[in-house]
C-alpha cells in the first residue's frame, strides 16, 4: 500500500507538470549560450538550425557577454559529408528547480532498532545548480549510411525541502506512546541528481523534523538516511 501511495504521489506530479515539460524541457539543444568542449572549453553563442550550427565567440565585459561576428563559425552537421561528422560537446549550466519525491529512505541503526527502508508518502522541491552535456556524434548503420545523434545528459546538485509521512509506534518513541499513527514531517537536506530525458534521478542525505508534540521522544528525529529520489524539472 505505501508503494502504491508512493508511486501515485509521483503519477500526479507528473501529470500536473506535463504542460510545463513540454514548454520548457532542457533536453533538446537550443539557440544559446555554451561552452563548446571542442574549442579550447570557450563561451559560444550558438545559434541551432536544422543543418547547421554558427558559433559565435563570446567576450566578458563590463556591459556582460557580447558575441563577436567577426570570427563566426558554421559547422556543418550533415551526414554525407565524412569532413562534417565531428563529435561535438556542449555545456550550459543554469539553475535549476526540480519536483522530487524520495521513493525509498534508508535509516542506520539507531537507539537500539535496527536499519529500516522506509517508503512513506513524501513529496520535496529541489533547488540547485545544474550542467547540462549535449554531444553531437554519428552512428553508421548496416547499409553503411551515417545517422547522426545528439545525446543529452544532466547533473544536479543542491537542496531540497519537503513533507511526508511516518510511522508513529511505541517502537520509534521507546514505548513513550501507545498506539500507532501517521505522523507528519519536513524533510531536508542535499542531493545529486542526474537528468534522463525529461525526468530526474539520484541520491540524496537528508534529515526528518517531527511536527507534533511526539518530536522530542521519536528516534530519528533529526537522524540522517539515504535516499532514492526520481522527480522532474520545471524551469
């Protein structure tokens, strides 16, 4: 039932999100700013067409980056040409701001119980600073012809602040009460994540803060755990 509950958490952000992924998905390269991997790691303003790429170098100054069109760039990415079919890689890094759930929390032994993985309903916003890796390369197929391929990978690290659930038992307050409940928490702490396509994967170390009045006699309140997250981007 928790995995059912879980899983669901998940399914709603997801379909509440759709919207906002389809307008504002990193995965597909754009027309903008990159440090091209290829060129000595240098800033570009890159201008992204069908078949063509025109790279503009960029230079600090005090009014901010400006391109300079005197050197400008065109690589060619067409697949018949042998000369055109360079790997290419690009990095844009940004901030980034996720919706995340933790889909498993793995707590260390503590106060004389013993390690538990926990699935409890859960549900957390991460902010952080992201790099994003675009790189261009070609594949050659069975009839010899060359497909070419942008393959797009992401990295994030930062923070994260949510809310959840728990189990409230005698066990996890050392007998100090009686019955069973679920129990309300904020959770935080950091995480690393890597970005798949439109959703997010990774790990995180976080904290859980009791808020009832049970705080003070819960074992894990303020404990450590690791955990597993999966979420999307929404800017």
């Amino acid at each position: 039932m928790k995995w059912s509950l879980q899983y669901l958490a998940v399914a709603l952000l997801v379909s509440t999100g759709c919207s906002t992924i389809s307008e504002t998905s990193k995965h597909q390269m754009e027309t903008g700013t990159y440090t091209v991997k290829n060129y000595n790691n240098r800033r570009f303003y890159v201008d992204v067409k069908a078949q063509s790429l025109t790279l503009n170098p960029l230079t600090k100054t005090k009014a901010g980056w400006v391109a300079d069109t005197s050197t400008t760039s065109v690589i060619n990415i067409s697949t018949d040409n042998p000369a055109d079919r360079q790997q290419l890689t690009f990095a844009n890094r940004s901030f980034d701001l996720d919706v995340m759930s933790i889909l498993f929390k793995y707590r260390p032994y503590t106060a004389g119980f013993p390690n538990q993985l926990n699935t409890n309903f859960n549900a957390a916003e991460f902010v952080g600073y992201r790099s994003d890796l675009y790189i261009l390369s070609y594949d050659k197929n069975p009839l010899n012809s060359y497909h070419r391929r942008m393959n797009h990978f992401a990295f994030s690290l930062g923070g994260f602040i949510g809310l959840g659930a728990t189990q409230m038992n005698p066990f996890v307050t050392n007998n100090y009460i009686q019955s069973e409940y679920d129990g309300f928490i904020v959770s935080k702490g950091i995480a690393a994540l890597v970005g798949v396509g439109e959703f997010t994967f990774g790990t995180a170390l976080g904290f859980d803060h009791l808020m009832d009045n049970n705080h003070k006699r819960w074992i894990y309140q303020g404990t450590p755990w690791l955990g597993f997250t999966v979420g999307f981007n929404i800017n």
